[in-house]
C-alpha cells in the first residue's frame, strides 16, 4: 500500500512538472531570465535579454530531459557549450551558476501556494534540486577538468614561446658578440698601426691607453712587421699617449727586448716627462730604447743610420767616403 502511495505521489509530481513545462513552458523561461538577469550584476545593461534567454532555454531543456525522461545527454551537452561560452564570453562564474539555479527559482514561483498544495509543491521541488544538484556536480567537474587542460596548453605555449625568445637572445647575443669582436679587431687594426715610413724603418704611432692587452697586441703586431718588412728600425710615437702607468712602460720596455732579440732597433719619439721618469723607474737600471723629442728627429737619426742623406724636402742615399 505505502509503495502504491509513493508511486501515485511520483505520477501526480511527474504529471504538475509535466503541465509545467508544457502548458507554462514560456513563462517558466520569462521568470527563469528575469531572476537570471536581477541576480547577475554582469549581465544588468550590458548584455542583451535574448542572449541570456537562449541560456535559459537551453536550462529547461536539460532539466525536462532529466527529470520526467532521465536522459541525462542534454545536460551533458549543455554543460560542454555552456563552460566553453562563459569562456570565451568572460561573464562571471557565479553567473554561470545561477542560470543552472533560474529553473529552479522560476518553478519555485509558479509552485507557491496557493497554486499547488504545499505537499505536491515540495515534492516537485525536491525532484528540482535533485536535478540541479546533479547538474552542478556535474558542470563543477567539467569547468575544473577544462581549466586544467586550458592551464597545462598555456604552459605549454608560454615554455616554448620562452623557448623561442631564449633562442632569439641568444642568437642576437652571439651576433652582439661577434660584431664586438669585429669592432675590437677594428679598432686594433686602427689603434694600433704600423706603418712603413721607409725602406728598413717602421712608425707605429700610439693613441690613448696602453693597456696590458694592447700591449701584447703591439708586440706581436710588431714583431711581424719586421720580418715582413725586414725592418732594422721601429719607432714608437708616444705623443698620442696621455699618460704612462707602470703597466704601460713595462710594455713598452718589453715591447723594446722583443724588437731587440730579432735583430732589430726600438726608437721612442715624444716622451713627456712623466713618461721618461716612469720608464727609468721600470727599467731597474737597464739600458732604455733610444728617445728623442719629436717623431721627425726619430726618422732623421733612423734614416741616417740605414745610410741615407736627410736633407729638407730630400732623402738620398749618402756616398761612401
């Protein structure tokens, strides 16, 4: 008897839900988007009424599938569209959630008493939660699940568009590097030129600093420049250097041993006094490079000793006696 009671109860539920979403099917989505749109602060003047009654819809739908069919495919559906709409869409999640939650708070309307009894009225709306419930169950599980893949593609799409900026910076860098590296050469090949004046006799004018590197660079600079040119004679203009440390007069010192062990002779033109002090101090007592005043005494006293005849505007080479 209780369980003929039960099953005449569930046909009389079925059948108002039935009525309800027959007979009263456009008024249940009326009061369904009207609560939707009340609730929902991002949807208030900034989205038209259609749009979200297509939603709601779309509610009803599933929920009449689910509860008098029990076919749960609809709902399925719906939540695949819904979660990937509200994305790309960007309203609120808490949105989301009350347009699961408008049938329910529609049919809670039209349920009021006195237009069904209180008992039939609860028990219809048991059933409604039931439904949303299991909708919202379900929509959570595939809102996190879509998340998460959305998560795990984005960083996958961040580490290699980082891939690809590393890449691109360090290509740039090695390109930075090399252009460097050119420039050095350059400014080597510039900064640091020899130069054949006459036959046996080398010029390399110094400009700026000195430094420990430039220094080894000179010597080896130097020293080929004499076998190639089988120079007897190099002259080191200092007067392009501003001041010599004890790195520099060490190097010109050393620059003037090297020079010597190949058969050849260092001349320095230009010494400021600060220059001649600091390479006394160096030398420790050793014999310095010949120095004179200016580069054009240099090459005189330089050409004199190859045996030419230095006269103005003339270089000849002088007669023997």
């Amino acid at each position: 008897m209780l369980e003929r009671a039960f099953e005449s109860m569930r046909e009389s539920v079925d059948q108002v839900l039935a009525t309800m979403l027959g007979e009263r099917r456009s008024e249940v989505v009326e009061r369904a988007t009207d609560w939707v749109i009340a609730q929902a602060r991002d949807l208030q003047g900034k989205r038209p009424r259609d749009e979200t009654q297509r939603l709601v819809e779309g509610v009803v739908r599933w929920n009449e599938a689910l509860i008098l069919r029990k076919d749960s495919v609809p709902l399925a559906e719906f939540i695949g569209f819904v979660t990937a709409y509200r994305a790309s869409s960007e309203f609120h999640i808490s949105t989301l959630l009350r347009g699961f939650c408008s049938f329910r708070a529609a049919m809670a309307e039209l349920l009021a008493p006195p237009r069904v009894d209180p008992t039939t009225a609860y028990s219809c709306l048991r059933i409604v939660d039931d439904a949303y419930l299991t909708a919202i169950f379900q929509m959570g599980d595939e809102y996190v699940n879509k998340l998460n893949r959305t998560i795990l593609e984005r960083r996958a799409q961040l580490e290699a568009d980082l891939a690809r900026v590393a890449a691109q910076h360090d290509r740039e860098f090695q390109e930075a590097l090399a252009v460097i590296q050119k420039q050095r050469d350059l400014l080597h090949e510039v900064s640091l030129p020899v130069i054949s004046v006459f036959h046996g006799v080398l010029v390399v004018p110094l400009i700026g600093e000195l430094s420990a590197e430039r220094a080894d660079e000179l010597i080896h600079r130097l020293l080929v420049a004499i076998v190639d040119n089988r120079a007897k004679v190099a002259i080191l203009d200092l007067t392009g250097l501003p001041f010599v440390d004890q790195v520099a007069a060490r190097a010109l010192l050393k620059a003037a041993g090297a020079v010597g062990l190949i058969g050849a002779t260092v001349m320095l033109a230009g010494l400021s006094p600060a220059t001649a002090t600091e390479l006394i101090h160096q030398s420790e007592g050793a014999a310095l490079p010949a120095s004179h005043a200016t580069l054009a005494d240099a090459l005189r006293v330089a050409l004199r000793a190859q045996g030419y005849e230095v006269q103005r505007g003339l270089v000849k080479l002088a007669r023997s006696s």
